[in-house]
C-alpha cells in the first residue's frame, strides 16, 4: 500500500520508489474532470457538494489532482482518494501537523451542523473516510425526512376472513384445504416500512453500536426526533435481514418527491457496506471521500455572516432555483456570494448609498490584489454598482492576523474594494482550543468594516 499526503493547493514531488511506481494508478485519477469520473460507476467515491455545478466554481469542471513528470499538483479539493493500492490524502494547508487538520474538521462542524467531540486521528485512510461518513449521516438524515418518511407500494400477503385483494389461488389451495373460512389474497398498499426505511434503520442501530454512536445520534433535536420516526416507521427490523436489505437497496432510489433519499440511500450503503469492502482489490476502482475547499470555505463563511446581516445568494443548478439574486436588468440575475443591504431598482446616479451596503466574495486560494482574477475584479465592481454599495471585497482565509490586506478606490463612480484576510488559528494544541480561537476571529468579524489606517491607493 502506497500512501502519499500532501496539502491542497500545493505542489508535491514523487520521490520513493514506492510512489513512483504508484504512477500509474495516479495516473487514472490526475487531470481528470471530476464530472467524467462517472460517479455511478465508483459507488465508493463521496464527493461534496454532491450536485455538481452548484457552487460557482464548479467542482464538476475541476480535477482532483494534476500530474506532470514526477509531479502532483493539488488545487481546492480535500480529502482522501484511492485507486488499487495508492492512496492520496490531501489535508487543508491549514494543518499544523500531520495528523492534525482542524481546519478541515472544523468547517465540516459548521457545514453540516454536527458536534465534532475527541477527535483521534488515524494514519489509516479507510478509518478516517469512516469516521467522516458517520459525520455526515445526521445531515443527510435530516434533509432526506425533511421531505417526509419515504414510502411505497408493498405487496402484502393475507390469509383471513377479510377479503380485501386479489385471491392466491395457489396459496390458497395449499394452506386452506380442507376450507377453514379463510381466503389467501393478497394487497399492494403504501408502505413507510420498506426496504429504503429499513436501510436508514439498519444504518442507525449499526451507529449505535459504534464509541461516538450516541453523540452523532443525538446531535440535535431534529437528529433525535428524525431517528425516533424511522424506528417507529420498521417495525419489522431484525438485525438477521442486514444484508438482505444491503442487496435490495444496491439500485439507486430515483423518485420525484423524496429526491433527498438518493444521497441518504448512498451514504447508509458506505457505512453498512464499510467493514466488508476491500478498497483496492476490484482493478481501477476508484474510493474516497473529497470535499471541494472553495464550496466548503463558502457555505463556512456563510454561517457566520449570517450573524451579522448578510444575505448568502446561492447559484441555480439542474435541481433547484437560485436564491436570493440581485438583478442586473430585468430578468437577469446575479449572485455575489454575500451581500448587505437590500437593492434598490430604483437608484440613481448622484442618490446617496447607504453607508452599511457591503459585497463579499469568498475565495479559497491565497490572495492578493495582483493574484486576484480580472474576472473577480470585475464581478464584484458590477455588484458593487448594482447593489449599489460604497465598498465590495474579496474575502480568503490567512494564516496572518484578521486584517483588511489591501483597499483600493475605484474611479468613476468611486467605492473601494478590499482585499480581506481572515485568520484561519492554526498553532493551537487541541481542536477544542481551535473552535475557541476561531470563535475570537468570528466574533470580530467586522473589522471588514473599518478603514484602513493607511490612505487608500487608487487602482
């Protein structure tokens, strides 16, 4: 087994005999679109966001890793990837030490709304895919019975008085002769305890055998509440039917309505499925679990300006409507990441702008205002303009103070844009000393507000 670790967004040089002959297996995986890994086809590779193209970036257009000569170059994506016996850890670059990624873990926290207690880290790359699945199980639990609890038509078997369906001839002739008053028949009724229900249950009473089973059980009140309704919905579970109910569920759940049950479906089968599979064994086949940093810093950050008045815009995919744009013209929307203020149609040149008005646009890469994109330049003056706002930013993580990096007056019109660095603590000796330095940081977020203490310089 090869195991290579390496930091996103950096450059790493093959180097033992060992990793240069995993070239090949790296091979399989480097300049690849993510969208053509064909995800259907490599049921053990997790990736998120799971619907690609919803983060404006997106992650479907971007490969994991790229490769040139002896080589590997990362970009935002985290997490690990297998292929045959190579396994690749990419680790936030935030990480103090090798085994330590509480940037990573901590986003998660804030992401996904779950309680991270004790973390242990593990060399083993399969026990810390594990430990990341049973995780995110409470997320898609709640967003799956959100819709409801999933039900069907079953086909239901009866021997009784009560006519109630088409009579089994067959079945009636071997258990009712001689006649005894009752007629074999059968039904088809909507059901809440079917083979998908089973499989979130098998799921949960599998968790709750587990060390952190009953925190990530209980991790909030809709965590328990959605618990308790899947319990009450299988009545017929029996620990004995586990790997029936693993077969019937291998074809993914495709319905209009519980749309939610697909993803919930696919991560209850890697948990169940996870001490039986051999990652590596079948030729080419492709594991993991990789989260898309720029997505993750984005819905993060999201979370914590949401505290402070900001309205998070959301991009449109193929399965939902955007949310909350503001408008260029009629019938054209746009979406900055965040924004303050409410947009006004009515504007005009020389009206006064409100002096809270603010733009933001998140952005994982290092940043300065000679790296940062003409694109992005020009997209937060334009929301800049149309909001409109006296002041836009772009807005990354630093390894350096919280501070307003760089601030720059637009001509024209005027404003200033701000090159914003917010302190990601990373020399800390624990992850509960973390969240409670990165709760500083959060807590005196508005210093995005202040003017700098020097004179602006003119772009």
């Amino acid at each position: 087994m090869t195991q290579i670790r390496t930091t996103d967004n950096s450059p790493y040089t093959l180097k033992t005999d060992s990793e240069l002959s995993a070239k090949s297996d790296i091979e399989r995986i480097a300049d690849v679109k993510i969208a053509n890994l064909k995800l259907d086809d490599n049921p053990n590779l997790l990736v998120f966001p799971q619907a690609l193209g919803h983060h404006g970036d997106d992650i479907g257009e971007g490969v994991i890793i790229s490769l040139s000569d002896d080589k590997i170059s990362t970009g935002n994506i985290m997490g690990f990837i297998g292929v045959n016996n190579t396994q690749i850890d990419i680790r936030s670059r935030f990480a103090q030490q090798d085994d330590e990624d509480y940037f990573l873990h901590y986003m998660l926290q804030k992401v996904f709304a779950i309680n991270l207690f004790n973390i242990k880290h593990t060399t083993n790359n399969q026990e810390r895919i594990f430990d990341f699945l049973l995780y995110l199980f409470p997320y898609y639990l709640k967003k799956a019975v959100a819709q409801g609890v999933f039900k069907k038509y079953r086909r239901f078997e009866f021997n009784d008085a009560n006519i109630r369906g088409p009579i089994d001839v067959n079945r009636h002739i071997r258990q009712n002769i001689p006649f005894r008053g009752t007629v074999a028949y059968t039904t088809r009724e909507h059901s809440y305890d079917n083979e998908v229900t089973q499989l979130v249950r098998h799921t949960i009473e599998y968790i709750r055998t587990k060390t952190s089973g009953a925190t990530i059980l209980n991790n909030d009140s809709d965590t328990k509440l959605f618990v308790s309704q899947i319990v009450m919905a299988t009545s017929s579970y029996n620990v004995r039917d586990r790997q029936r109910v693993i077969n019937q569920n291998l074809r993914p759940v495709r319905h209009p309505y519980f749309s939610a049950y697909t993803d919930l479906q696919k991560i209850c089968l890697q948990i169940l499925r996870h001490e039986s599979l051999k990652y590596g064994q079948e030729k080419d086949q492709i594991y993991g679990i990789l989260f898309d940093g720029a997505w993750l810093w984005e819905e993060y950050l999201a979370k914590i300006l949401k505290d402070f008045g900001y309205t998070h815009a959301e991009n449109p995919n193929e399965n939902r409507e955007g949310k909350n744009p503001i408008t260029l013209y009629n019938g054209n929307p746009r979406y900055p990441d965040y924004y303050k203020g409410k947009q006004n149609k009515n504007f005009k040149y020389g009206d006064d702008i409100p002096d809270d008005n603010d733009v933001l646009d998140a952005k994982y890469k290092m940043l300065d205002f000679s790296s940062a994109a003409r694109d992005d330049i020009h997209q937060i003056v334009t929301y800049m303009h149309i909001l409109p706002s006296k002041r836009a930013g772009l807005i990354y993580p630093s390894i350096g103070k919280s501070e307003i990096k760089k601030q720059y007056k637009i001509y024209g019109m005027g404003g200033e844009i701000r090159i914003i660095g917010f302190q990601v603590k990373h020399k800390v000796n624990s992850f509960d000393d973390f969240v409670k330095e990165m709760k500083k940081v959060e807590d005196n977020i508005l210093f995005m507000k202040s003017e700098s203490t020097s004179s602006p310089q003119h772009s």
